[in-house]
C-alpha cells in the first residue's frame, strides 16, 4: 500500500539513490549534479514546500516537494 509521510533529514540518503545516471538525476533536480549528494538533497528540501516521502509498504519508494517559482507581493 502507498502511503506518504513529511520527509526527515535521514531519508535522503535513500532519495540520493533513486536516480541511476545523471539523466535522471536531471529530472529530478535540474541544477544538480551526479551522483547526487543526500547533503544537497536535505538542504534544498529546506527551500521548497512540503517535501515529501512516498512509501510503500513503510518503505520510501519516491520524494515530492513544490516550489514556488514566482516571487508573490502583497
């Protein structure tokens, strides 16, 4: 069952594994590099809105976040 969670610092050392070459490292996180670093992964997780972990069956399986790509005034 999927079932989805707030991420914690030590899941990216899990997230970093995900892609398997730098292409898809690219579709992740396209001002990245490969192989990916759970560091930059945490830190850049701090910058965005709800990171999250996808599991399946208690185990993480995919990472989603947003950003906010427009600069809103009020």
């Amino acid at each position: 069952m999927l079932t989805f969670r707030d991420s914690a610092r030590e899941d990216f050392n899990r997230v970093a594994a995900f892609p398997a070459n730098a292409s898809e490292a690219f579709y992740m996180f396209p001002k990245g590099t490969f192989p990916v670093e759970p560091q930059f992964l945490y830190e850049l997780s701090l910058t965005s809105r709800v990171p999250t972990i996808i599991e399946y069956n208690g185990e993480p399986v995919g990472y989603s976040n947003l950003y906010d790509g427009l600069n809103h005034t009020t």
